[in-house]
C-alpha cells in the first residue's frame, strides 16, 4: 500500500491532533479546499485502509481490556502512598511507577497546598467484569425467591425498629418471631 507523502501526513494527522475530523487534517497538509478534500481523502481506498491498519493496531485486544478493569479493580492507594516513621502519609507517583500503577490514575490536581490524586473508579471496573463475566443478569434478589420477602430486610421507616420503650421484635415470613 504506496501512500504519497501528503496522504500519509493526513492519516498521521486524521488519527492524531485532528482526532477523527478530516476537514482538520486536510487543512493541516495544506489542502486549498480542505472539506472537499478531506472528504475526497476518506474515500480514497489506500487512505482508508491505512487509516483502519493504525487503528487496529492501537486498538486494546479484549484480554488486554479485561485486564486493565482487573488492574483497576484491584489496584488501591497502597501503590501511590507512602508512610513516613511519623505515621505522616505522602503521595509517591515514583512508587507507583516503579510498579507499573500509574494507569490506575485518572486525575492529578496540584494545589496551593497538596496533591490531590483521583484514581478510576474500582467499583464500576468491578461492575463492568462481572457485566462480562454473565454475573448480573438484571436479578436484584440474587438468591432469593420472588415470592417470600427476605426475612432480614430493613428499612428506615420500618415501625419495627423505630425508637420505643420495647425492645423491637423481628417477624419474618410467618408473622412474629415464634422461635420462643
């Protein structure tokens, strides 16, 4: 696949700083009429089947995609924090790195006085494996019948665990607790 020069600047353009917008990387390689070629450009079968190659090839695999949600799922402050013989904590981003962790970081905010660090969120990750994995399949009552309510479910406003003088009784499926 023998792309001329300025078709391979616009594909390196088109898939970097232009970010998918053709107008954009035909300006950039000095088009005088950059939608029309841009457009033109997309069509272009050598264009576009070297555009689809770096694409595949800076695509994640599933395995590899499965796992990073691992990763960030069971990453946690321990690879970024560092704790000094006066029990103070500090942020160690050289720790971190040295561990291959530095992709469980999502934000860094640098303040007047600290470091503020957000790292992703390893709970959706744990959602999106076990989306995956077939383990939540819509079911809200895992384990339990749709017929009998479960016999340890509390809530707020149920009177029996509001505040009195009695000590509050359980009642499960059957009415009160006749185990007595």
């Amino acid at each position: 696949m023998d792309l001329t020069a300025k078709q391979r600047l616009f594909v390196s353009y088109y898939l970097g700083v232009s970010a998918g917008n053709a107008t954009d990387a035909a300006r950039r390689i000095g088009c005088p009429h950059p939608e029309v070629a841009g457009h033109r450009l997309l069509r272009n079968v050598k264009v576009s089947a070297a555009i689809d190659a770096n694409l595949d090839e800076a695509s994640l695999t599933s395995d590899q995609i499965l796992a990073r949600l691992s990763e960030i799922a069971t990453g946690g402050p321990e690879h970024f924090i560092k704790i000094s013989s006066r029990g103070k904590a500090t942020i160690d981003f050289g720790k971190a790195k040295k561990r291959g962790k530095m992709s469980l970081v999502k934000k860094i905010k640098q303040t007047e006085f600290r470091v503020e660090l957000e790292t992703h969120d390893p709970l959706r990750a744990l959602e999106l494996l076990a989306k995956y994995r077939g383990l939540l399949t819509g079911r809200t009552d895992i384990g339990q019948s749709k017929d009998k309510p479960t016999p340890h479910a509390i809530s707020d406003d149920d009177p029996r665990f509001m505040a009195s003088d009695e000590q509050p009784t359980l009642e499960g499926p059957e009415g009160p607790d006749s185990s007595t």
